[in-house]
C-alpha cells in the first residue's frame, strides 16, 4: 500500500532533484524520518534529465 502521487521531482543538477523529491514526501506525504538508505534509493533513480521519476523510489515505504 504506498502513496498514489505523480509528482515528479527535476532540478538543475541531481542533488537539486534528490532535494526537490525530499523536501516533497516531507511536506506533502508528512514523512520525517528518511532514511539513508532512502536517499540512497531516490539518488540512484534520478535521471539523465536530472528528474526523479514517479514511481523511480520510494520514501518511507510509500510511493512519492
Ligand atoms: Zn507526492
């Protein structure tokens, strides 16, 4: 059961988008506690365009 969201976070560089994707699961899912391992999950999906897919990760054991 994760969370139905088409967000999709894209930045100037990767880390921008990884900070983008965060800072989204925080404020609209409500998520406080993200793991490394999460980050490290998000950072690994971000793409060529600097975007973190819909769907590419999960935060907090809940789609973003
Ligand atoms: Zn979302």
């Amino acid at each position: 059961m994760g969370i139905d969201c088409d967000f999709e976070a894209c930045g100037e560089n990767a880390e921008e988008a990884l900070k983008t994707a965060i800072d989204h699961a925080r404020a609209i899912h409500r998520l406080k506690d993200i793991s490394d391992k999460d980050r490290m999950r998000a950072r690994a999906a971000v793409q060529d365009a600097f975007c973190v897919p819909k769907g590419g990760y999960n935060l907090g054991g809940g789609g973003l």
